[in-house]
C-alpha cells in the first residue's frame, strides 16, 4: 500500500482503506470552528468543500466494471462528503445511480451528444448549501452553443457545464465550470482553453469562479496551464492550498497512486476563495479503486467580502 494512503473508518463497513482521513480532519476541524457550541450565528460560514472526479465511464467489463466500482464511490461520496462535486464521463445511468446515493444532493447536467446521450459532465450539490440560479452549457469546437459540435481535430464531443449557484449560508453567489478536454489532440485542448477562458472573462468580474474538471494535460506548465491560470486568469488551488496531500498523479489506471506522476485534474478559482487545503484523493476498499483517476478535494473559504463603498 502506498504510504500517502490512511486507513480511515468507514460508516458501518469492515475493510474499506480510505485515503481521505487528513483531508476529512481538516474539514470536521474547520466545521467545529464554525460551529463552536454556544456561539452566536455571526462565525464565518463553514468552508466549501469541492471536488473535481472522473468516473470512468460505466463499463459492464471485469475488472473494474461499474458494478464493481459503484459501492467503493459510494462508500468514498458518503464520507466527503463534498459541498460541490463535478464528474466527467459519467453515463446517463451512471449519474443517475450516484444521484441516488446523494440523497442530500441535487445535479445539472446533459449528455454531450444531447438529452441522455453520451457522457455528462455533471454537478452534484448539497441542497442545504447551494441554491443553483443560472445554468447552461456549452460545447468545445467553433460551434459552442451547437450540441454534439466537434471542430479542432477531437473526435470525441467535449463540452462544459456551468452552474451560478448562491450560497445559502453567505448570500453571496458564485459560478462552477466543470469540463474534460481532449485525451489526444494537443491543439484541441488549448483552443478549449482559450474558449474556457473567454467564457469566463466575460461573466461579472466580481463575483468568484470555481473551475474544475479532467484537463488530460499537466498542471504547472505547458500551453494549456498557462492559458488558465496566471496574472489575468485563474488560480491553482493546488499551488496556494494552506495544506497539501502527497503530489500524486491523478490517472492511475487502477494502479495505485504513483507520487510524482502528472496531476491532469485540477481545481481553479478566481476571486474570494482561499484554498485552506487539498488532496489527491487515493481511496480504494478491498483493493478495488473507483474510477481509473483519483478524486481532487479542496476546501474553500470565502475571504472577508470588500466593504461597500461610502456613500457621498
């Protein structure tokens, strides 16, 4: 067992390893923070927990077919947990299985050929956190607003799921771009970069954005990096976490985690959100992982929002 896994206790199941037990401290400390027993409901609002997870699509194949993987990502969802999830390649049933093992969740999405076809980038979030406002989608090819459009040598559909969501505890509103670019083609992957970017620079510049999603391109350099995170774009939670897991590749290929190896799944943000920690998330039970990629969690909170401006 690779040592960046712990063993963490799961609800009622014997067996199931987990690698999430530091994250989940770092959360229930920060909930307790937010909570302390007699205090006024004036503390900061607890920190928002969001993950960015490939599902792998719903294979019906041994090993690893989605039956055999279903209850490990309940087990890991049950644990975290997560205030905001965005999946990728999740099939229509597929989503709708997980939906049923939120119960304290609602999602947005569409398949990327249209209605329940093809593989959905979806979001999940807690009903009693997020109230959605706004939602679309849009897809990566020259064609945005047309579904199932291709244009830049991909011949897989790519697309992007946005949600405006305002948060129920603050007031304050925020946007989730959840997306998966091309596993091939190089010039595919930042023209949906640029696009990505566009898309974002132009919603209000006040209010912050939360990207996520299966970039299938290195984190901390490269043409596609650059073109979203920098001065004028977007920020890696992973670079300004206050606390960090172990840097492990996230695909695996059901190999176990592998530190040092590329991090193609990210967790970008703009505006007020401190990331107070992150993780690459190695859980298996009984040996079987639940998705060929590694779940990334980072705990956000918001900063102090700017005072308003004196009236004259």
């Amino acid at each position: 067992m690779h040592r960046g896994e712990r063993i963490m206790r799961a609800r009622g199941r014997a067996g199931v390893r987990r690698g999430a037990r530091w994250l989940w401290g770092v959360l229930l400390g920060a909930l307790a923070a937010g909570n302390s027993a007699g205090a006024e409901p004036v503390a900061p609002a607890a920190p928002l927990t969001v993950m960015t997870f490939n599902l792998r699509y719903a294979s019906p194949r041994p090993p690893n077919s989605w039956a055999e993987r279903r209850p490990v990502t309940k087990a890991l969802l049950e644990t975290l947990q997560p205030d905001i999830i965005g999946t990728q390649e999740g099939l229509w049933q597929q989503v709708k299985e997980i939906a049923s093992d939120l119960p304290h969740h609602a999602w947005i999405g569409l398949g990327r050929e249209g209605g329940s076809r093809g593989e959905f980038m979806a979001v999940y979030y807690r009903r009693e956190r997020l109230e959605p406002l706004a939602f679309d989608h849009f897809w990566l090819s020259d064609t945005p607003s047309l579904i199932g459009s291709t244009s830049w040598g991909n011949e897989t559909v790519r697309m992007v799921t946005w949600v405006k969501f305002r948060d129920l505890q603050t007031g304050r509103l925020l946007y989730c771009f959840n997306t998966h670019f091309d596993h091939r083609e190089q010039g595919s992957r930042e023209k949906s970069a640029g696009l990505v970017a566009e898309r974002i620079a132009g919603l209000e510049p006040d209010l912050p954005v939360i990207l996520m999603g299966d970039f299938n391109s290195a984190a901390g350099s490269g043409s596609v990096y650059e073109r979203l995170v920098g001065p004028d774009g977007l920020t890696d939670t992973w670079t300004t976490a206050a606390r960090r897991g172990p840097a492990i590749g996230t695909f695996h290929n059901y190999a176990g985690p592998r530190e040092g190896a590329s991090r193609i799944d990210w967790i970008l943000t703009r505006g007020p959100l401190a990331c107070q920690a992150t993780e690459v998330v190695t859980f298996s039970a009984n040996g079987q992982y639940p998705s060929d990629h590694f779940p990334v969690v980072a705990t956000l909170a918001w900063e102090p929002a700017a005072p308003a401006p004196a009236t004259p």
